[in-house]
C-alpha cells in the first residue's frame, strides 16, 4: 500500500479503499474515485467534492507499480471489484493502524531518526515535488486533486 500511496501520490484514505476496477493496466492509469473515511466508510467522490460533483482523477501508472500490483491482485486471488487492501475479517484498515505501521517500517529500516515529522502523507509530497520535475505546475495539481496551484507549490520540495 505504501508503494502505491508513493508512486500514485495517493492520500492514505484514497490508497485504503482501493478497488482493483480503478486501475486501467492497459493505458497505464488509476481512477481515484473515491476514499475511506474514519468512520470505515467508502465515498465515492474524492477530497473536497460531493456526491453531486465527485471530482475524480487520473493518476498515472509507472510499470514498476503496474507490476507490482498485478502480482499483489494474482497473488491475493482479487476479482474486478474487490477492494486491494482489507483485513482478514474484511474490514478497511484503518489510518491510525497504518501511521503506525509506517514508522514502525522506518525504525527498522533505520530512516527515522526522531527530528523530522514522518508520516505517510509525507509520500505525497515526495510524489508532487518528483513530478514537478517532468510535468507542469498545473498537470501535477490536476493529477493530484488540488483546487489550487498554491497547494501544490506547498507540497513541493525543490531541495528534496
């Protein structure tokens, strides 16, 4: 999920309820149509919409996340319409299990060293500040869902 959530600058609720039916291997995108709530509920709109103006987007898909997740869905015996990531009861994981998890992973890879505030969400602003780097201002803030270019200048990180 943390892969994904990287290479498609998911928010973590966008990764949680992932559908196998969002991604499109054959041209290489992902449909971000919707997002787990802390209540365990799966919108079908995205951040800042509505159900009457759902705001989907098309994130595109690098082949090494193309790969990765052919093999997690054949590996995991998925169907067109199951969800990627469930718990073994079939709940949604929740956020807060995740936050944890991910610096749980940091430590014991040794990346975190306590001084900086790493979360998932930090994923994101890796992914928009890599794109910055091959696309313009406007395509990375339309790919990522922002309603304006001054968020996507906060999520950039020119010195990262």
């Amino acid at each position: 999920m943390f892969f994904i959530t990287a290479s498609c600058g998911l928010r973590l609720g966008e990764a949680c309820g992932l559908r196998v039916n969002q991604f499109n291997f054959k041209e290489k995108y992902l449909i971000v149509n919707g997002f787990v709530q802390d209540d365990y509920y799966r919108t079908d709109y995205n951040k800042a919409a509505t159900s009457e103006d759902k705001k989907y987007r098309i994130v595109p898909l690098p082949n090494e996340t193309i790969n990765k997740v052919l093999i997690y869905i054949a590996k995991h015996k998925l169907d067109y319409n199951d969800y990627l990531f469930m718990t073994e009861n079939g709940n949604f994981i929740t956020q807060d299990h995740l936050r944890k998890r991910f610096t749980k992973i940091l430590k014991t890879l040794d990346i975190y060293d306590g001084r900086r505030k790493l979360v998932p969400h930090s994923l994101r602003f890796t992914y928009v500040t890599r794109m910055r780097r091959s696309c313009t201002v406007d395509e990375v803030r339309q790919i990522v869902g922002h309603n304006s270019i001054k968020m996507t200048d906060y999520y950039t990180r020119p010195n990262l």
